[in-house]
C-alpha cells in the first residue's frame, strides 16, 4: 500500500516538475492551463472555445497559453512567422484529418508542407519536389482572378444571383435568406467546378434538399469525439458517427467522372491528360472544395446582409447603393471601393472560418513573439481575435462600420491584419471565387432593393462555433425586402 501511495506521489511530483520546468510555463495564461487540457477541451465540446481564447488574450494580451502543449497568439509577428515563414509557415496539426473527404487527403487535409502528395507529376518525383505548394500550384490557374473573371463563369454566377434575387422578391413578407445564401453558394461553387453541370438548388427541389444535407446538421462534438478517441471510433454507436452526406457524395462522384467538362472548369483541370489522379482523388478534391465553398460564402453574405439590415446601419446600406448607381454594369468589381469595404468589414467581424487555425511547431522549436516554443507544440492565431485585439488598429472592434476601411490613417496595419483568408501558402485557395461571388450578389441585390430585419425575426444570429467555422446559432435570419424608390437615394 504505501509503495503505491509512493509511486502516485513521485509520479505527480514528476509531472509537475515537467511542466513547471517547460518553456511554456512562461508563456502567459491561467495556471491551470500548464497542467491540463481539460478546460480548453470542455469549451470546444459546448461550442465556447473561441471566446473562451479570446477572454484570455484580453485578460493575458497577445500570447496565451491555452493547455500544456497549446498557445494562441494575436499579433501580426506571430501570424507571419506561423502561416508564412518559409513561404508556407509551419505545418498542419492532425486535426485536419477531420477534413478528410471519401477518406482521402486532400490540399485542405494534407498536413505536411512535404508530404507525398497523390499530385506527383513525373517530373516531380524525378526532382524530389513533391509538396502541399506543387498540388497548390496545380490548381492555381483555377483560381486565379483571371480564369474567375472569364464570362462563362460570371454570367453563370450572375444567373445564380438574379435567381436569388427573384427568390427574395417573389416572397411575400419576411424570407429566410439564411438557406437561400447557402443555395447560391452551393450553386455557384458547383458550377465553378462542374462547368458546364452545376447545381441549381435556388430553384430545384431536388438540388435544395443537398444544400439542407450539407448545411443543417450538428456534428460538432461526434467529429471532436473522433479527433480525440480516434481507436474507439470503430465503436461508436450509429448517433455518434459524424453526419453522412449521401446525395451529396453520390452527385460529386457523378461529376468528377464527367465526360467533357468545360475547359476552364476545376474538374477540367483535375482530370486533365496524364493526370496522376484516380477518380475518387478527383471526387475528394471536389468535395472538398464544394464544403470549403459553401458554408464560408454563404455565412459570410449572411452576416453581412444581416448588418446592413440594422437600423443603425442602414446608413452604410444607402452608401452601398449609391455607389452600385453610380457605376455601371460594365464596372469592374474591384472599382468599387464602398463594396469592397463592406465585404472586408463583414468578413472582419465575423470571419466564417474564426477559430483557432492550428499548426506544429517545427522540430528544434522557434521563438515567437518573444517566447521560445518548443518543437511539436500547438501554436495558432484565430481570426475572431486578430481582428479585434489591437484597438489601434481597429478601434470600436465589436461594431460594424465599414468606413474604417475607407480611411487613409492606418490602411496598411488594418490590411495586414485582416485575416479571413489565413495568409500565407496554405491561406484560402478559392478567396478570389468567393469575392467575386459576393460583389456580384450584393450588387445585383442592393442597386435595386432594401432591406431590414423582418418583424418576425426571433432566430439569434450568434456566432456558433463548428470545428473551425461558424455559423449563425439558429440557422434562420430572416429580413425584409422592399423596391428602392428614388426617393431613398440621399443618403
Ligand atoms: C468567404 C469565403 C471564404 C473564407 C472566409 C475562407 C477562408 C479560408 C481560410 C481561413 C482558410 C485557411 C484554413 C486553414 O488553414 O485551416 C481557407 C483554406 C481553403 N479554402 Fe477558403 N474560404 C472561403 C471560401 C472558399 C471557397 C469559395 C473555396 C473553394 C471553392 C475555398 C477553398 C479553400 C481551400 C481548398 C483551402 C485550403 C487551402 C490549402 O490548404 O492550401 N474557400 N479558406
């Protein structure tokens, strides 16, 4: 008996001396957080953990120890060092394997700036240069702002946003446009890829019913069960198995095989001649970027539609418009300055992918703002906080103004910090195709219309942590819309 007692005490004794001796010991934060990871994993299951992160930068400032191998940082350094050194910052932690699509890996869920990747050309492999940035490189030309901006797909994402548009106002009274934003980001995602196939969900039953699959479900703490009892998984009970997407699945494994795509389309690309890849790899990248696609667009233009519709900002809504009638349809979107600023602000107070973005420290550890890191830890910044934790920067950070990206004073350090996309190689591949998604809805939409919170409108529309994202709490922001008389143009 008192031997055990002597191997617990020397056991405990052990672990405090290996904690209270780490170089994390210095990092600031709650001192429970050196010991356990108990209180870190307790706010991810109940949905809390970006606040949680967040109350303590502001209790602890821009590093924070959150658990004995976990710190979160705030500052521009850090995001640097973190996401870009070396071009593509350091690498991914295993909690990407949740991304894994079909069960494969995919550019999201490759871990390793290194690793193997199913992409390898020939030549590749003949010059060792096999790496997350040559699968990245592959589909570069696909996003890139030239191929997005080609006729063929904006006149396909501008049918989809009329077609929005004639949703909303065909709808007597108040009109969820919560579900009606994520068909028009389903939809043009998936005519992004699948050109000249696609889906029309904004006017078909059947297509509607794959955005509800992918859209409305709670998985959160099935997939963290997962991530954290990864040999147990097998036996989990059917309830606790992550959502399946059947249609879904079904249709991405139909169009990856699709005879003759067109040519620009990502598919196209993904199935070129020669290319190394299998149909399910093809399908895998698809799906992934179809998942990438839809919640974040569609979040994104919920949110921010959702500001304009306050009574307090209606102001910046009559600004919007004003600058949509003084440019024509010819206009280029990135001339629109009044409209860029909406999205950047929307997307900076509430960024869909707003949690921690986690990588490893590489092997022999490095200095991160001040703190040396030992190798393996878990280090992250998360956009929630990045966009609100200098004050300087971004004074008032809780409220919705626009404007501030507008001014001369600071307009660097605000574009610096500005982290919706993440940054860096490993930063958001289809940003260009969202933006534009964005601009063409919301000029569609707000040249002609109003609009305003429906008296109806009960749902919360707080943000709700999902395993990086987040979505609106209820799922449901229903607004008003009314035709724009002259009259209200002299704002
Ligand atoms: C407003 C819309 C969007 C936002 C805010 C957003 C944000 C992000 C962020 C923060 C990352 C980095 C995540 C990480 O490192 O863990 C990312 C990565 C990525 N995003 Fe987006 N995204 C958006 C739309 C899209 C769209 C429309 C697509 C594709 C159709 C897309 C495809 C991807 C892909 C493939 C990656 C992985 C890149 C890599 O690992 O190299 N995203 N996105």
């Amino acid at each position: 008996m008192w031997s055990l007692w002597l191997s617990s005490i020397l056991l405990v004794g052990l672990y405090l001396f290996k904690r209270l001796s780490s170089p994390l010991a210095k990092v600031p934060g709650p001192w429970y957080t050196n010991l356990t990871s108990f209180c870190l994993k307790y706010h991810e299951f109940t949905a809390t953990r970006r606040l949680f992160v967040h109350r303590l930068h502001k209790k602890y400032g821009p590093v924070v120890r959150l658990a004995p191998n976990e710190v979160s940082f705030a500052s521009l350094d850090a995001i640097r060092e973190i996401y870009a050194s070396g071009g593509s910052g350091y690498d991914k932690t295993e909690y990407y394997d949740l991304f894994r699509q079909y069960g494969i890996k995919t550019m999201f869920s490759t871990l390793e700036k290194q690793e193997i990747s199913a992409y390898i050309t020939i030549e590749a492999i003949a010059t060792n240069d096999v790496q997350h940035s040559h699968r990245k490189r592959e589909l570069a030309d696909r996003y890139a702002m030239s191929n997005i901006v080609r006729d063929k797909h904006v006149s396909a994402i501008k049918e989809r946003a009329q077609a929005f548009v004639s949703r909303c106002a065909a709808i007597e009274g108040s009109v969820n446009v919560y579900s009606l934003l994520h068909c028009y980001a389903l939809d043009g995602v998936t005519n992004f890829m699948f050109s000249p196939g696609g889906l029309k969900s904004l006017d078909n039953t059947k297509d509607y019913e794959m955005m509800e699959e992918l859209t409305y479900h709670q998985s959160l703490q099935k997939n963290l069960l997962y991530y954290y009892l990864p040999r147990l998984a097998p036996y989990f009970p059917s309830c606790l198995h992550p959502r399946p997407a059947p249609r879904a699945n079904a249709y991405v494994l139909q169009m990856a095989g699709q005879q003759h795509p067109e040519a620009h389309s990502l598919v196209a690309r993904l199935t070129r001649k020669g290319s190394p890849l299998s149909h399910m790899q093809v399908a895998a990248e698809c799906k992934d970027h179809m998942a990438a696609g839809i919640d974040t667009t569609g979040d994104a233009l919920c949110f921010l539609m959702w500001e304009l519709s306050q009574p307090q900002n209606l102001q910046f809504q009559d600004r919007l418009h004003k600058e949509l009638l003084s440019t024509s349809d010819d206009t280029p979107l990135d001339k629109m300055s009044y409209l860029d600023a909406v999205i950047k602000e929307a997307l900076r107070c509430a960024p869909p992918i707003p949690m921690s973005i986690p990588r490893y420290v590489p092997s022999g550890g490095r200095t991160i703002d001040g703190y040396f890191i030992p190798e393996n830890t878990i280090v992250s910044c998360q956009p929630y906080t990045v966009h609100r934790f200098n004050e300087e920067v971004f004074p008032e950070p809780d409220r919705f103004n626009p404007e501030r990206w507008l001014e001369e004073k600071g307009f660097n350090d605000r574009n610096r910090l500005f982290f919706a996309f993440g940054t860096g190689g490993r930063g958001c591949t289809g940003k260009n195709l969202a933006m534009v998604e964005m601009k063409i809805l919301l000029r569609e939409l707000y040249s002609r219309f109003r609009s305003s919170v429906a008296p109806d409108m009960t749902a919360s529309m707080d943000l709700d942590d999902q395993i990086i994202s987040a979505r609106p709490k209820d799922q449901i922001c229903k607004l008003n819309f009314a035709v724009r008389g002259d009259d209200v143009d002299t704002a």
